[in-house]
C-alpha cells in the first residue's frame, strides 16, 4: 500500500488552515487545486503553482 500524502497551506506560507490527504499525488493535486483557486486566487493550471503544490506535499 501506498503511504498517503498530505498537503497544508501553511507549507506555502499562507495563512490558511487549509489540510488534504490523498493516496497519491495526482489525487492529492486534484483536491487542492480547487482549494488554492477559489481561496488563494492562484492558477492551479499555472506550472509554477503546481510546482510549489508538489513541494509542499509530504
């Protein structure tokens, strides 16, 4: 089994509550990617963003 992973806002620096977990990234992409468009106004189709999701992830 595939460890899950977990994404935070505040692994961004923002000042958000915002938690996910998925049991893989593309999953976990897929959730946050909302989440980081209507609260945080970024571009998830934006590569750089998605760059900074998937550094964010542990």
């Amino acid at each position: 089994m595939q460890e899950q992973k977990t994404f935070r806002c505040k692994d961004l620096g923002l000042a958000c509550e915002f938690e996910e977990k998925a049991e893989n990234e593309k999953e976990l992409m897929k959730r946050v990617e909302g989440h980081v468009q209507t609260a945080h106004q970024m571009n998830p189709e934006h590569p750089e963003t998605q760059e900074k999701i998937r550094k964010a992830m542990k």
